[in-house]
C-alpha cells in the first residue's frame, strides 16, 4: 500500500503516516495500535515488540490445531482470487519466517493454505501454493512436528506437477521433514533428483536466482548425507554449493556464509566437534553473518549446541543459547531442540544468570 492508501484506511492523514515511519511520532495508543494491526493483517504484538509477541504454549498449540485440520482439507473448489494480493500475503508469511514470528506464521497458515487453494489452477497459483506448503513443512519442523510437515511437502510436491523449479522448491522443505523423521538417504535422494532436474538457468536473469536454489538443495543433501555417516558425500556437496556461493550471494539468503553454517552443522552430525565449532567460529565473526536473517541466526546456534555439548562446554553452549534468544525468542521458547539443549546445560551444574533467566522464562527448571 502507498502511505496514502494506508492513511486513508486507518482513517489518518499522510503526514502522519509518514512522521510514524520516520520515527517522529510513537504508535503509543492501543486503539491506534490494533486499527493499524488489522489494516495490515498482522496480530498486535509485531508492532510493539517481540515481548508482547510471545505465544503461550496454549496459543501454539492451539495454531497448530488449524494447520493440522487446514491440511486434512481436500474439498476446496476454485473460485476468483485476487492473485496480486495473495502474493503479498505469501511474501509477508515468508518474511515473518525469516523473522522468527513462528506463532505468527502459524496463525496466518491456515487462511494462507485456503486460499491459495481456492485460487484458480494457473501457473502462478501453482507458485504460490507450493511456496505456503514448503513454509508450513519449514515452520512445523521447527515446532517438533516432522509427520505433518510431512503431510505438507508432500502436498508442495504434488501441486508442483513435476515442474523442475516448483519441485526444488517443494524439496527443500520435504528434505527437512525427512531428516527430522531420521530418513537420511530418503531426504538425499528426492534432494539429488531435484537438482538434476533443475538443470542450467533458463534466462541470465535467473542465473542468481538459480544457483541460490540449486546451491540450497546441496547443503540440504549434505546435511542428508551427513545423517548416516556419509562424510566423503557431504564434503563433495557443500564444495560445489560453494563453488556456486563464490559467484553468487543472492540477497543474504545464500552465500559463503551459508556454506559454511552447512559445514559446521554437517561435522556436527558426523561427530566432528571440533570441525564444528572452529568452522562456527569463523562463520559468525563475519559481516555476512549479521546480514543473515534472524531465524537463520538464532536456529544455527540452536543447532551447534549439539557440538557444544559433546565437548563438554555447557557455558558456551549456554551462551548459545541466549544469544540466540536475543535474536529471536521464538526459536528457542518454542523449539523442542532449545529446549533440550537448555535442560543439558542447567543438568550440567550451576549457570549463569542469564541462563537461569532463560530457563525459567521458557518453564525449564534444573533436574536433580
């Protein structure tokens, strides 16, 4: 919307659309705080900071309910949709994802998942929808729910009808499914079969766009790789995903930072904790990574807990953890992943206060 199509919706002026912007003047009342929410169709909370963000356990589980039965919908029949408008609402639940607004891209999934289905069978529909199920299979996954997220790329896979690119997306969500649900060799397989399939940038205006997606597909197959022991595969594919990194840092999203996140998360699966940390270290002391997005962040140092821990560091691991928590707290509040890694650090003796604060902020207490 332009600042004046908005002003005119929230029944305020474009000047004053345009000093909130600017920081000059505060949204500082609730009313005007929930008129603009609804106007922008997001919940309260994103606008006034991530604290009052934070869904109970109750509100999660409660979202995850509607995507489970949004899922099991099969009747849906096509009618007229406004196509431009639910491009934006595909892109606006991707950057809440990038953003680790988990509770909010669980409760925008269900309207998001209908309505792309209610849109009529053209190829952009088909785009849209395969992307709002490979985002429902990335966010279940996060919340400890491998069988539905499942459920959803399988959905993504099936609506992708064999296109090359709609099917690399759709893989990139199945992978993870896979590898959650411990079917390391499945996840290689479909992952390796996309990326033949994807084949050379059709246009040199894709060529960036291209080798983002193909070179996502290689971690996500190293990462496969690396869950039954193959280290020989997994090093043979982050190399060429960083062939292509070199040439191609697409937007943050993919890069030489990325391949080097993948290396450390792959030695940490292979039980090279070593590797791990030192290739960790060198990664995020680096201006790339703070470019990367928050649930990036905040899931890799989630994930390098492991490595961490094998080594004994439970304070580094802790701190882990509450860096993490900093970037986005949804991701270690609502991760089963966090919390186990928390639980190991307080088993393992007395804890900084930060990370007692954490602990009893997420519910965890120390166990005898």
């Amino acid at each position: 919307m332009s600042q004046q199509v908005f002003a005119d919706r929230i029944g305020k002026s474009k000047s004053w659309v345009d000093k909130v912007e600017r920081g000059v003047r505060n949204l500082d009342r609730l009313s005007v705080i929930e008129t603009v929410a609804g106007v922008l169709g997001v919940a309260t909370g994103v606008l006034v900071g991530p604290n009052a963000n934070q869904a109970t356990a109750t509100e999660v589980a409660a979202a995850l309910e509607r995507v489970r039965e949004s899922l099991a919908r099969y009747d849906i029949p096509a009618t007229d949709t406004n196509m431009a408008e639910l491009d934006q609402q595909v892109a606006y639940a991707h950057t809440a994802y990038r953003h680790a607004q988990h509770p909010q891209v669980l409760r925008i999934l269900p309207d998001l998942l209908a309505g792309t289905r209610h849109a009529h069978h053209t190829a952009t529909a088909a785009d849209l929808l395969v992307q709002a199920y490979c985002l429902a299979a990335q966010v279940l996954v996060k919340l400890g729910e491998p069988d539905l997220a499942w459920l959803a790329a399988d959905r993504a896979m099936t609506t992708a009808s064999g296109d090359p690119r709609r099917t690399a997306v759709a893989v990139v969500g199945l992978a993870q499914a896979l590898r959650a649900l411990r079917r390391g060799r499945l996840a290689m397989a479909v992952t390796m079969t996309a990326v033949e399939q994807l084949g050379p940038a059709c246009c040199p205006n894709a060529v960036a766009e291209h080798a983002a997606l193909t070179g996502t597909l290689l971690i996500e197959a190293a990462l496969a790789a690396a869950t039954y022991g193959d280290a020989t595969t997994a090093g043979s594919l982050t190399d060429r995903a960083a062939c292509l990194a070199r040439d191609h840092d697409h937007d943050g999203g993919f890069g030489p930072v990325v391949v080097d996140l993948a290396r450390a998360l792959t030695a940490t699966t292979l039980g090279d904790n070593d590797l791990a940390i030192a290739t960790h270290l060198r990664a995020t002391h680096t201006d790339a990574w703070r470019r990367l997005p928050a649930e990036h962040r905040a899931g890799h140092l989630i994930d390098v807990t492991r490595a961490q821990l094998a080594l004994g560091d439970h304070h580094a691991a802790g701190r882990a953890l509450v860096t993490a928590d900093h970037i986005a707290p949804a991701e270690t509040r609502l991760r089963p992943a966090a919390h186990a890694a928390l639980t190991a650090v307080l088993r393992a003796g007395p804890t900084p206060a930060d990370v007692t604060r954490l602990a009893a902020t997420i519910g965890l207490a120390r166990q005898p």
